[in-house]
C-alpha cells in the first residue's frame, strides 16, 4: 500500500495529499501526468528507475503545453522521486504518477495566469507476467485527437477521455486493445503505448506527428534495436491493412512494457506468436531495466534502500 506521496511541497502521508473539488484541473482536464517505472533486482535487492530524467524532461514538455510555471528542474523533480520511493521502501516493481495540476480553485476554463502544482505518488505494479500468447487488437472506430485540438505529444490528462474511449470499447468487443487511426487514416499508436511494426528485418513505426506519444519506452528500443541488434528502424505512415501484412508487431510503453500483437481485427499478425525480432528486443529490454546491462546503467537511477533504526 501506498504510504507516502509528494504534495504542496513535501512528502507527507498519501492521506493527506487530497485536492479541493474546485480544484481547476479536475474539473477541466487542463493537466499533464508522467509515469515511470522502478524495477526491483532481487539479487542486488535495489529498485532501478528507468531514464528518470527523460521522463521529467517530458512531462516538464507537456507542462508547456499547458503554460505551466513549474518551479522544480527536471534534476529536482528526480530527487524527490528517489527522495519519495526511499522513504517509500518497495521491494517489487513500482510504477511512478507524478502529475502537474492548475490547482486554482475557480469557476472559468483557461491555463494563463493560474498556480501550477506538482505531486507525485507511487504505487506497486507486481512483477512481469509473460503474455506469450500476444495481444488481440482491433482497429479502433474512435479517431486519435489531433494536434490541432489536444495535443497528444504531451499527456495531457484531459486527452486521455481519447484512450479511455478506445480501451472501453475495445475491452467490450472481446479485445485486448485498439489501434488508433488519426484523421488522415494512418496507425497513431494503441490506447496508451507505442506500435511496432516489423517488415523484412527492419522497425517500422508511425512518426509522432501522425499523433503518437514521443514514447520513451519506444525510443529506447528504437535505441537498442539500432546498437544492439543491427535492426534498422524507419518512421513512417502505416495503414491499417499493411499491419495485416506484418512479419511481427508489438506494442512498447512504460505500462505495457514490450508486449507482441498477435492479431488486429481477427486478421493473425505474423505467425500470431512472439517473433525472433520482437523476442530479442524484449528480452534485452528487460535485461536493461533491470540492471543487467552494464552498458546501460546510465538509464537507471537507483534507490537507495533506508536502513531500519
Ligand atoms: N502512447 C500513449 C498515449 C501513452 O499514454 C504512453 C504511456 N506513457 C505511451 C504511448 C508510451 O510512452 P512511454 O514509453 O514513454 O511510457
């Protein structure tokens, strides 16, 4: 259970973090939210937190958007993280929600001239269950928001009313998730993570201005793909029935980690299990997060462990 969270300021108990129901943001939608993960390494008994301060970069981006003044550096907003799940003390995985809020307490939508607040809080997120069997997606009948309306490069929460629509209604149909086409037609990306599609050896992904999230979790598979595993990487526009035609796809995320499609619209992706390409990446992802590659431990920020008085 959570005990503690970052709030006006301080970490307190995550009983005393509560906000007003005037507060602006909630009931506007005008804020931004990140979401990081901590991995646990049993054998070092440490939890790792993965690319920290790209992710604060991030959310400080989104924070933009929104015309946010946020007095904390993406160094600061680090610090308390570590600062926070120190006194929090997980000994598992742990997913991190830090969120940037208009917490003015007034009637009347606009960003400019408001106070911007930041709180943080954990959670435990279990360990990582296999999905071998793959994802069954369908092509969602929502359209992704736009650029031009909200902009999805940032996470902007109110934008998630989006991945809500797409996941509720992909759920009911019998799906695992959806793939969401923006107004030109083209694959934006699933309900909350980044597509992957590979085609004769090589990634293929949508670019972010066909309205995808600058994912970090995907630009760091992009990365390692490159480096790693002599795998070539292309973005570019990609139709819903050249999926159909895929070798091998997956989908990359924070929460969704690295998780291979096994079918869209009932059409098999692939051989509609786990591909070579997709099982290599994923399993050098997670030698990565955890800590078991020493040419990457400069994505991971480790928590030190407080010692019982
Ligand atoms: N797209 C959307 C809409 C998301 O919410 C997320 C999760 N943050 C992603 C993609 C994956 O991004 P990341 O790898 O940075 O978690």
């Amino acid at each position: 259970m959570t005990k503690y969270a970052f709030f006006e300021g301080e970490i307190r108990s995550i009983h005393d973090a509560k906000i007003s129901v005037m507060t602006q943001t909630f009931n506007y939608g005008t804020g931004c939210f990140g979401g990081l993960r901590g991995y646990w390494n049993q054998e070092r008994e440490q939890v790792y937190v993965f690319r920290i301060l790209d992710h604060y970069r991030r959310f400080l981006h989104s924070g933009k958007i929104l015309m946010a003044h946020v007095p904390y550096s993406a160094q600061d907003l680090a610090e308390i993280t570590i600062e926070l799940l120190s006194r929090e003390g997980w000994r598992e995985n742990c997913y991190v929600r830090p969120l940037l809020y208009k917490a003015d307490e007034t009637i009347g939508v606009r960003l400019d001239n408001m106070r911007d607040a930041v709180t943080i809080f954990s959670v435990a997120m279990g360990n990582y269950l296999p999905r071998e069997e793959g994802l069954r997606l369908c092509t969602s009948s929502w359209r992704r928001v736009d650029d031009t309306a909200i902009p999805p490069r940032g996470k902007i929460t109110g934008a998630y009313i989006n991945s809500a629509l797409i996941k509720s209604e992909a759920h009911l149909n019998g799906f695992d998730d959806a793939l969401v086409l923006n107004q030109d037609g083209h694959i934006a990306e699933a309900s909350a993570a980044n597509l992957v599609m590979i085609r004769h050896g090589k990634l293929i992904v949508p670019p972010i201005s066909a309205n995808a999230l600058e994912g970090i979790t995907l630009a760091s598979i992009i990365h390692l793909a490159q480096h790693e595993l002599g795998v070539a990487c292309e973005a570019r526009e990609i139709d819903r029935t050249e999926l159909y035609y895929a070798d091998e796809a997956f989908l990359c995320g924070t929460g969704a980690q690295v998780v291979s499609i096994a079918s869209l619209d009932h059409r098999t992706v692939g051989s509609g299990s786990e591909g070579p390409i997709t099982a290599a990446i994923r399993a050098l992802y997670f030698r990565v997060v955890r800590g078991e590659e020493p040419k990457y431990m400069h994505w991971l920020t480790p928590v030190p462990q407080v010692v019982p008085a």
